[in-house]
C-alpha cells in the first residue's frame, strides 16, 4: 500500500458499481468486472458437475458445501473465490448463519484465470489461500484448457497435477468422479441440428 493511502474498507467494497467484484488484500482493494463467457461456462459446468456428485450426492458421493464466488472474510482481509468448497464434517453449520459472508477457511478453491486476475490468483491469493489452511486449490485456465491441482505442503503449495485439453481425469480432492476437462471449455459454435 502506498505511504499515505488509506487501508481499503467494506465501504469500498459496497461504493463499487454493480457487477464487480470486491476483495481486500493486504489493505488494498482489489476490483473487476464480471468474468468473460468462457470463464463464466467453466465455472457453471464446474459447479454442475461438483455440486451433483459431492454437494448434493446426486451422482456421489456427497459430504461437501460447494459454492461459487462466497466472499470469505479473515482477519483484515477478503477473499472471493471463484469457486470454493468445505468438508460438512468440518463445517456442519456453515450455513445457518444469515450473513452476506464467510469466516471460516474452506477446504478447496478453485480460481478460474483470465487475463486481468491470473497475476493475483497465482500470486498473493495463493498464497493466503496456504497461510490460512486450504487444503486444496486448483486453478482453471480456460483459454488455455488446463487444470493445475495443487495440495498443501508444509512449506507451500505442491503441484500434484496438470491436465489439459479433454482429458478426463481425478482430481484430488474430488477423486472419487471422474472429470472430463473437455466438458469445461465453451463449446465451438456448431451447426443446427436438421429436422
């Protein structure tokens, strides 16, 4: 933060316009627009296929609260995920409470890189992401289709994985389903069907 400037606030968070997205790192406010197409249908078909198999145990095994973009709050700072998740085990009440926000760390983030966050995302937010105890975090390139698994390490983040393109993989620590990348990049304009 630069000498003089104030420590960012939830006001600064609250005064953005509608549509953008807030978060305070290290007293500074951070702030972008809405996600692009293509990172909005990853994260959907993400949250699809996670929720079904591992939030409501539809097609799995169940035991987890997964949601997109909660806005997790600790210490000073806050943190929007794109995607995050919480063992119930862990945290069986976590939605009992009726506040815009969350204090409790989750288990998994997923953060879907563009352009004008990958600095971030890979950077400081992976980095808090550790010091307060995640235990797993992915990050989505959907430009580049590729999926980067991370697991805690004592020292820092160790890189348990890197798929791409249309793999169909098991991605700790959603390993008991299967994952098709495939299904997570927009689809290519096609042809209508005929009669």
């Amino acid at each position: 933060m630069g000498r003089g400037k104030r420590p960012a606030t939830y006001e600064d968070i609250e005064a953005l316009p509608p549509g953008w997205v807030g978060e305070i790192i290290d007293d500074e406010l951070y702030a972008f627009p809405r996600p692009s197409a293509w990172n909005l249908w990853a994260v959907s078909v993400l949250l699809s296929k996670l929720g079904d198999a591992f939030c409501l145990g539809t097609r799995g095994p169940g035991g987890w609260w997964i949601v997109r973009e909660p806005e997790w709050h600790f210490s000073r700072q806050v943190l929007v995920p794109d995607l995050a998740g919480w063992r119930r085990e862990r945290a069986p009440g976590l939605f009992e409470r009726d506040e815009p926000f969350i204090e409790l760390a989750p288990d998994w983030v997923c953060e879907v890189l563009s352009p004008s966050t990958v600095a971030l995302d890979r950077g400081r937010k992976l980095s808090l992401y550790h010091q307060e105890g995640v235990s797993h975090a992915w990050l989505l390139d959907p430009r580049a289709h590729t999926l980067e698994i991370y697991h805690r390490g004592s020292q820092g983040w160790q890189l348990a994985a890197h798929h791409g393109g249309e793999d169909v993989v098991r991605a700790e620590p959603f390993d008991a389903e299967p994952l098709d990348l495939g299904r997570l990049w927009a689809p290519r304009s096609t042809q209508a069907p005929g009669p």
